[in-house]
C-alpha cells in the first residue's frame, strides 16, 4: 500500500517528464508535417497506459512510443489529421503483437516489421496492419512450439 503511495505522488512528475520525452520527437516529425502539441501527448500516455492494462503488460519507458513515432512519422500514409489516432493503433498493434509472439522478437525488429507491413503489404490499413501481424504472430508460436519440441525431445 505504501509504494502505492509513493508511485501515485511521483506519477505528476514522471508524466511531465515522458510529456517532454515524447515532444523531442517532433524534431524528426515535423519534417514530414507532423506535429504533437502537449495535450496530444498527454492522450497518447493515456491511452497506452490503458493499453499496457488490458495486455497486462508494464512498460516503464517511452522507448517504444518514441521508437513509432520515429518510424512511423516518415509514413506518406499518416497526416496530420489522424497522426494522433494512427499512434493509439500502432501502440494497440505493437502490444498485442508482443503478447501475441510471446516475446520472441525484440521492439526493435517488431516495430520494423509493422512498418515494412503497413506502407507495403498493407498500403496504409491499420486493419490490413492487425490482420498482417495476427498471420505473423501465429507463425512464430507455432515455430516456438516446433524449437520447444525439438529441445524437449533432445536427452
């Protein structure tokens, strides 16, 4: 109960500070004609945050947040109009997708995946993204099953 406490007196402080982390990226963003101002940010914490719940996950940098931002601003199917929406889904994907391949593969290699998916295979679909990465997902558990096999039928 007490470091309950102490995590929600410093959860103020270390959103401001994932808020400014995050707000960095527009560096890199804004070249492509992407933008986020401090309340989009302060959503897009939120929903990840919520996000991270429903997987039953725990992330405690924005590693990831910034590594799609990054990735993914380059994207000439993104604008400025869904840029906020098109990050919950990618954070939507990118967490299932790490339930979903168990872990398997690094955040890195995913979110490489995921973006060659969404601007070739996918042209643009979010959709077209989770149906891509569910077909991925099940060939890499059936593969981790195979390896898990192979070593478990090994003396």
């Amino acid at each position: 109960m007490l470091l309950l406490s102490i995590f929600n007196s410093i959860d103020p402080i270390l959103k401001e500070t994932q808020v400014k982390k995050i707000l960095q990226t527009n560096a890199t963003s804004e070249k492509y004609g992407l933008v986020l101002t401090k309340k989009d940010v302060r959503e897009i914490i939120e929903v990840r945050k919520r996000i991270l719940n429903s997987c039953g996950r725990i992330d405690l940098d924005m590693e990831v947040t910034k590594k799609l931002i990054e990735n993914f601003c380059t994207s000439a199917f993104i604008d400025q109009a869904e840029y906020v929406a098109a990050l919950h889904d990618l954070h939507e994907i990118f967490y299932y997708l790490k339930n979903e391949t168990e872990d398997s593969i690094s955040d890195d290699a995913l979110i490489e995946v995921m973006k060659d998916f969404y601007e070739n295979s996918c042209g643009g679909s979010m959709e077209l993204l989770r149906a891509g990465g569910e077909e991925m997902a099940k060939d890499i558990r059936q593969r981790n099953q195979e390896e898990d096999m192979m070593k478990g039928g090994e003396c």
